[in-house]
C-alpha cells in the first residue's frame, strides 16, 4: 500500500535504493564548500571568527569600525604621542629633547621656553695661526675693532704658547656690528737654552709700504659664523711712513679699506 502511493506521488517507478542514492548526493553537498560566502565551510553564513572587513571608515584608526580608538596617537610623527610626553602633537619640531630654539616655542617640552641662553646675541671669535713647525714662545695679540677711531689703540687680549705651531685665540662676545679685527703674533726664539729669547719676528713684518705677512703661516679667523683666511687679510701700519719702529698688523677688515683713514693700509 505505501509502495502504491509513492509511486503515484512521484510520477515515476522509484526504488528504496534509488532513495538512499538521492541522500548520500545530499550529504555530500552539505559537506563541500559551495556556498558563495567567504569563509571555508559549506553553509551560507559567513564565520565571525574572523575579521574580513576593511577600513572604509573615516576616522584615524585601521580598522573598519567607525568609532576613533582612543589609545596613544603621534598626530605629527615625531615618535612621540600626545600630552604630556608630546606637548604640542601637531608640531614635529617640538617633542621632549629636542634642541631648544630661541622663538617663543618650549621646543623639549620641560616647561620652560628658550632656556639655555639661546636667544643670547653672543657669538664666537676664533683667531688661529698654524706654522710649519714648532717655536719656543708665540704671542697672539687680538683686537677686535668696532669704532674707527679704536684702531691701533691698544691690544684687546692676547694668547701665548710655547714650545707648539699652533697659537690661537677664542672669545665669546656680542660681536655684531663689528668692523674689523686687527692681530699679530711674535715668534720669539731661545737659542741658547737659557731661558731667554734671542730674537723675534711677526706674523706682519715691516712698516707702510714695506709691511708685509710671513707666508709659511696659515690663518684661520672665525666670527659671526662665517670663516676667513690668510688671503682675506691686508696689512695696516700706524703712524706715518717714517714711523718705522711702529711696525705693522694684519687686519681682516669687513668694509671697504677706503674708510680707513688713519695708518697706512696695503
């Protein structure tokens, strides 16, 4: 009686094999993959275990919720985050131990702004002879020259060695505004060992016309930043040309020379 009524209901001679056949082909789907979701199994939903999502939000974080995770962010890359550590995270100039600058800014982040005298207008000069070889005793004499009328009234400081081919002289001061710089150095020779000097010479030798620099001494002069040479200096001789006792100096003079009116300048 059953056998009758499946028949009829299907339309077609069916057999209880054929049945269990229909099952297997069932099961076998229900395994594989087949599904057109993204993840590996057969049925159509797909996994949550795993986050396939991508960031089309538009907050600031990576991931694709569209709330701004609220952890450490360095806004300016500056390898520092936020308050306190980076106390202004939109500057990248401005994180603590950077160098402090003299513009109203606290640069390193310690509370305080342009500490370290670096707003100070004071500047570095460095006077340098270098000879070829040693000497018993070498006397720098230095003066910076920041009014006309000062040239060749008095040595500002002085630098002695001895013993050495090197003789140099450095100075912190506000140097801006600065004319000129007038120097000389005595070399002065023991050649007897006893402890006194038997003779001398200058870096500038001779007087006025005759004045001129000894050549096997190399000059450096550093001031306001920038760096000078032997071949940037001129000779200057006080008094008149028949002063010859007064000698003469080098000098690195900024300006034009043609304001020099006192001396002699070659």
């Amino acid at each position: 009686m059953v056998t009758t009524l499946l028949f009829t209901l299907i339309g077609c001679p069916l057999s209880i094999a054929d049945l269990c056949d229909d099952c297997d082909e069932e099961d076998d789907e229900k395994e594989s993959d087949a599904d057109a979701d993204s993840d590996t199994d057969a049925d159509s939903d797909t996994d949550l275990d795993v986050d396939l999502d991508v960031d089309t939000d538009t907050d600031s974080d990576t991931d694709s919720d569209s709330d701004t995770d609220t952890g450490p962010v360095d806004a300016d890359g500056d390898g520092y985050d936020t308050a306190p550590a980076d106390c202004n995270d939109a500057d990248a100039t401005v994180y603590p131990g950077a160098p402090e600058t003299c513009n109203g800014v606290d640069d390193d982040c310690d509370g305080s702004v342009d500490e370290g005298d670096v707003c100070s207008d004071e500047t570095e000069l460095i006077v340098r002879a270098d000879y070829p070889s040693d000497h018993d005793l070498m006397t720098l004499n230095v003066q910076p020259i920041w009014n006309l009328s000062e040239l060749g009234d008095w040595w500002w400081d002085s630098e002695t060695v001895t013993r050495d081919d090197v003789v140099a002289f450095e100075a912190t001061e506000d140097f801006e505004g600065i004319l000129g710089i007038r120097f000389n150095v005595t070399v002065s020779e023991d050649d007897n060992d006893d402890g006194g000097y038997d003779r001398s010479t200058w870096l500038c030798n001779g007087h006025y016309s005759t004045a001129a620099l000894d050549t096997s001494a190399a000059v450096t002069i550093t001031v306001l930043g920038k760096s000078y040479t032997e071949a940037n200096l001129v000779t200057w001789s006080p008094g008149s040309s028949v002063d010859t006792s007064l000698g003469c100096s080098a000098l690195l003079w900024f300006g034009s020379t043609s304001t020099i009116t006192e001396g002699y300048v070659k």
